[in-house]
C-alpha cells in the first residue's frame, strides 16, 4: 500500500511539473496563472481520489506545491520539467487513463489561456502534451 501511495504522490508532483511547464515555456509565470492552477485544482483534481499525504491533505494539492516551489525557487526550465513528465507518463501508462489524459489537457488548456490567451511557446508545448497523451 506505501507503494502505491508515494506513486499517486509523485503522480501529482508530475503534474505540478508538467502545469508549471506550460505557464513557464515563455520564461515568465504569471500570477493569474497560478490562479487558474489552485482554481482547477479544487474543481477537477481534488475528486480523483480518496489519497492524502502524510499531513492529511489531500494529495492533489501536490501539484500546486510542486508549482509554487518551482516558481518561487526560479526553475524556469520548462523543457526539463515537461521532459520530467513525460519520463514519468511512460514509465507509469495504466494512470493515464482516457478520463485523466483529458483532465491533464483541460487543465493545461485553461492554464496557457488563463493570460491573454495562449501564445506560441504554449501552443507548441500544448501540441507536443497532446501527442505524448496519446501514445
């Protein structure tokens, strides 16, 4: 069962990664985006499952902690955070299941288009989500 537990957590801390990479790939996060992150969290992410952390949150709240660290610590490397997803998709397929594949491409969507619509830097790595999603 700890197995499981810390596979889910680094689920969610995946795709704090991956969000934080589509508001980051044009080298500036914006607060509005952050925003919109914690908003779909509490409306799409929180109802996934019953899983908490060891603080008894529950464990879809890592994606905005994974968020925020990285973009208070600076890591502006989308690409690296992106790629960080990806390595974890395929290392674990039988979580992205049809529902959460497209729960992951509606948040993402919203996040890039949460400032000023979406601009080339998103719409590539949106693409490029959508095609690793689809694998």
């Amino acid at each position: 069962m700890k197995a499981k537990k810390e596979m889910t957590q680094k689920f969610y801390q995946n795709l704090g990664k991956l969000f934080y990479a589509i508001a980051a790939s044009d080298n500036r996060v914006h607060k509005i985006e952050f925003n919109k992150l914690k908003e779909l969290v509490k409306s799409q992410w929180l109802d996934v499952d019953s899983l908490t952390d060891s603080y008894h949150t529950d464990a879809a709240c890592q994606i905005e902690i994974v968020f925020d660290w990285l973009n208070t610590e600076e890591k502006l490397n989308a690409k690296s955070c992106f790629d960080d997803f990806v390595d974890y998709k395929n290392a674990q397929k039988h979580l992205f299941t049809p529902s959460i594949k497209k729960t992951i491409l509606q948040t993402a969507n919203a996040i890039a288009d949460s400032y000023s619509g979406m601009n080339k830097s998103e719409l590539i790595l949106l693409a490029n989500l959508n095609l690793e999603l689809k694998k």
